[in-house]
C-alpha cells in the first residue's frame, strides 16, 4: 500500500511539475501553438463530468444488488462526481454572473 502511494505522488509531482512549465510560457506563445475553443472545453468537461456521474451510480448499483463488496470505492467514485458537478455549477454561476454583468455595461 505505502509503495502505491509514493508512485501515486511521484506521478502526480510530475504532473505538476509539467504544468508549471506549461504555465510558465507566455499566453502570447500558447496562442500561437494551439487554438483552444471554449466550446470545446466545456464540451469535455460536460462529458468528463457526465461520465463520471455515470460510474458512480454503476458502482453504486452494483454494491446495493451485491454485485461488488467495493462499498469504499463506491463511495469515493460518488464524492468524486459530486464534487465535479459542484465545480462545473460554479463554473456556471461564474459566466452566468459575468455575461450579466457585461449586459448591464453602457454602451
């Protein structure tokens, strides 16, 4: 168990270590090298987010007919997909308040 956790915190320094060399470039460079397209992105967070909703209830679903005694990961899955729903309402609340925003703005 001790072994997994230290090769699951070495994979996610490396990750992190890569993002701040990905956030360390100038916005000026990342435009020129990729395109990105809001609606893309939250395009694949709606998926990523729905997919997630969706292997929480299947795990559930299988703990509560006795299918799996995984009632941990379950649990976990479940909290991972509520958190992820929370993130993407806030996510909303925030365009949502800013788009009001720029339509009370004068012209």
């Amino acid at each position: 168990m001790a072994i997994q956790a230290i090769n699951t915190q070495s994979v996610l320094l490396d990750t992190m270590t890569q993002l701040r060399g990905d956030a360390a470039v100038a916005p000026a460079q990342r435009s020129a090298e990729q395109d990105v397209n809001f609606t893309q992105v939250m395009q694949a967070a709606l998926n990523t987010i729905d997919a997630q909703q969706h292997h929480a209830g299947q795990l559930q679903t299988a703990v509560e007919t006795g299918q799996s005694d995984d009632l941990v990961g379950a649990m976990v899955a479940s909290q991972k997909a509520g958190l992820s729903f929370s993130a993407l309402v806030q996510v909303r609340n925030r365009l949502v308040s800013g788009f009001d925003e720029i339509m009370r703005m004068p012209v």
